[in-house]
C-alpha cells in the first residue's frame, strides 16, 4: 500500500483542503478522487500524489455527461514522469 493526497481544486486552480488515504494503486485513487468530486461541488478537478510522483488529475465533467466521463477525463490528464 501506498499513502496518496488528493487534492480538491477549483477552478482557479486554488486547493482548500486535501485528503490523505492509503491505497494499494493508483486505480483506487482515481475512484476515491471522482468520490472526492462528488462531494466537494466547488472542485473543478482533483490532484493526486503519492509521495512526490504526480499521478493524475481527474476533471470534473459537464453535469450531463454523467460519472463515467470524469473518469475519463481523468484518464487522458494522465501525466507521466
């Protein structure tokens, strides 16, 4: 397992809060990040890291595309190292 922060940005790109899990890899961040969105309406996106490894940014889709392209979008901002 590995300790992953999540952070919930507006659209603005400001942070306000983060939140700090373990997971076993990146797959179980990115669906704690699209539950992230959904309960923080104000992010426009969420920032995961693990440690100092930018994993992803997951981009909140327009309301009438449904949870399934938050996804991804998420896959395609996929950065790599």
């Amino acid at each position: 397992m590995a300790i992953y922060a999540l952070y919930p940005t507006r659209a603005d790109g400001i942070s306000t809060t983060l939140a700090v899990d373990e997971f076993d890899n990146d797959t179980e961040a990115l669906f704690a990040a699209v539950a992230l969105l959904e309960q923080h309406d104000s992010a426009a996106s969420v920032v995961i890291w693990e440690g100092k490894r930018r994993v992803l940014q997951c981009i909140r889709a327009e309301r009438d595309e449904g949870p399934r392209s938050a996804v991804l979008r998420a896959a395609r901002s996929r950065t790599r190292p």
